[in-house]
C-alpha cells in the first residue's frame, strides 16, 4: 500500500516537483499551498507523514509545526521541515520544532526520497524487547507501544512520540544511570542523521512534555555537563 505524504509548501512549481518525486518511488502525495489547506485535510485524513515548508506564504510553518506537535490528533505524526539550502536557522528551527528531519529546498530527488525513506523506517519501531518496563508509577509495554501510569489510584495512558517512546523505555530499563547524548543516540536511535546530540535535548524537552500532566516530568533529569537519567529514586514518591 502506497504511503499517503501531505505536502505543504506555497510555491506551486517545488510543491508539484516534490510531489513527482514522492509517486515516482511509489508514494502518495497531497499537495497543501498553506496552512489552512493543510489544516482542512488533517481534520478528516491522517497521513503517514507531512512535508513542510518551513516559511509559508500566508502563515508561516514554525508556528504550524508546534500546533501539529501540540494537537493530539498530529503530535505524532512523522514531520520533514523543508528549508533554505545552507540556513542556519532553519536547522535550528528544525530541531526546535522537534521535527523530525530536514531537507533543503529545491532538493535533489535522491536527497528527498532518502530522508523520506529514513523518516518513515524511524517511526517504525522496533521492539527493543518483549518485557514491560514497570518502575515507579510508569509501566511502559514496547510489544503494544503503550505508556501508562499510574494517579491517584487510576490508570491513565499517555501519548508518545516514537521516539520518546524509545527514550523513556530506555531510561526506564536502566533506573539511575547517567547517559551522554551519544550514548542515548547509539542505543535508541535507528538512523544517527534523524536524532543527533542537539535533538537529543529536544526529544527529552517533548518527552517531559508528555509526562508532565501526570507529574512524571522531573524522572527525566538533567545530570549537568553529561547527559540524563532516569531518577527512580523519584519514582516511588511521584505516584
């Protein structure tokens, strides 16, 4: 089955190139000229991931990308940021909307087809064991991608990104030890041009971000000048 990829980029002639480029190699693409457009499509289609223009026309697509990553319909949607060949404020952009890849516009097809490729092949997760990691008030099950935990006496699910998925199950799996970014990157990763050591502290900012509504944010800490942790020695008190 062909994989459904929303383009949304204002200039007509890079959007229908990116667009021939993505059904040349077997894709599906939807083309959005704003953020209207692609809003009105995401209200009754969920793509297998989105392309945008990082600088829209009549909105631009920073603050489109964080309403994506904040609406629980799209938050875990696979996102590309498409930007100015050698900006570098778009790349800092990318990272700081917790994007999930970033390509150069106009792009060379093999260029685009690649980090498309390697984007879609990231979120498909594969499992790093069959047991659930249970510490704490958090249970996380790898085999359903499930993330519960545990208030007040309810079970409450939580909704994570693939990566943060990752990330907690990893930090979970080894309460108390200190990683460096390098460390996450090699264990969690699955390609190290999608997560780098900058993105690294994005990707925990958007996981606290998941597990603040249930006060399980500060099991993620920052050991200072080397990495992160998971602190179980929290964990029994933040239930």
């Amino acid at each position: 089955m062909p994989t459904n990829i929303l383009v949304v980029e204002n200039e007509t002639l890079i959007a229908e190139t990116v667009a021939e480029y993505l059904s040349c190699t077997g894709h599906s693409p939807t083309i959005a000229y704003d953020a209207d457009d692609a809003a009105r499509f995401l209200s009754t289609v969920r793509p297998d991931l989105i392309l945008l223009n990082w600088k829209l026309s009549s909105n631009s697509g920073v603050p489109f990308a964080s309403q994506l990553r904040t609406d629980d319909r799209t938050k875990d949607i696979p996102l590309i940021m498409l930007g100015t060949p050698g900006a570098r404020q778009t790349r800092a952009i990318e990272l700081a909307s917790a994007a999930d890849g970033y390509v150069a516009r106009p792009s060379q097809r093999e260029e685009l087809v690649a980090c498309v490729r390697a984007v879609l092949r990231h979120h498909q997760i594969p499992r790093l064991t069959d047991d659930i990691a249970n510490v704490g008030c958090l249970s996380v099950d790898p085999a359903t991608r499930r993330v519960f935990a545990i208030r007040e006496g309810a079970k409450v699910q939580l909704r994570l990104r693939p990566i943060e998925l990752r990330l907690l199950y990893f930090l979970m799996t080894h309460p108390g030890r200190a990683f460096t970014r390098a460390e996450l990157i090699d264990h969690v990763a699955n390609d190290r041009i999608l997560l780098t050591q900058l993105s690294v502290n994005s990707y925990i900012k958007g996981l606290r971000s998941s597990l603040r509504p249930v006060a399980c944010d500060s099991l993620i800490e920052t050991v200072r000048g080397f990495g992160y942790r998971f602190a179980f020695e929290r964990s029994a008190v933040s239930c």
